[in-house]
C-alpha cells in the first residue's frame, strides 16, 4: 500500500515562503550563494526543498 500526500498549490506556497523567511533570502540569492558553494547544509536543504516545491508547482 503506498502513501501519497496531497498538498495544495496554496499549501506549497505557504511552504515555500516560510523555508525562504527562516533562512531570510529570496530565492535569487538563494540560488546564486548555492552556485558558489556557499551555503550552510541547513539552507542548502531548503534550497534543494524549494527547488522541489517549485518543480511541483510547474508541472
């Protein structure tokens, strides 16, 4: 039996402003601080969260 979780765009979009607000960036910066490497492993995982967020929105 699998478990699937349903979110609403509302939902994911609430989400992804709460992770960007805890590491106080907007996405953009948070983005070009991960191509240089220079992020702590606790915003690389929301970047990473964020990124995942965004994909499910688009698609």
């Amino acid at each position: 039996m699998s478990t699937r979780i349903r979110r609403t765009t509302a939902d994911l979009l609430a989400q992804r402003e709460r992770l960007l607000a805890e590491v106080h960036m907007d996405y953009d910066e948070l983005r070009e601080r991960a191509e240089v490497h220079t992020l702590s492993a606790r915003e690389l995982a929301v970047c990473h969260t964020v990124e995942g967020i965004d994909y499910l929105l688009d698609g």
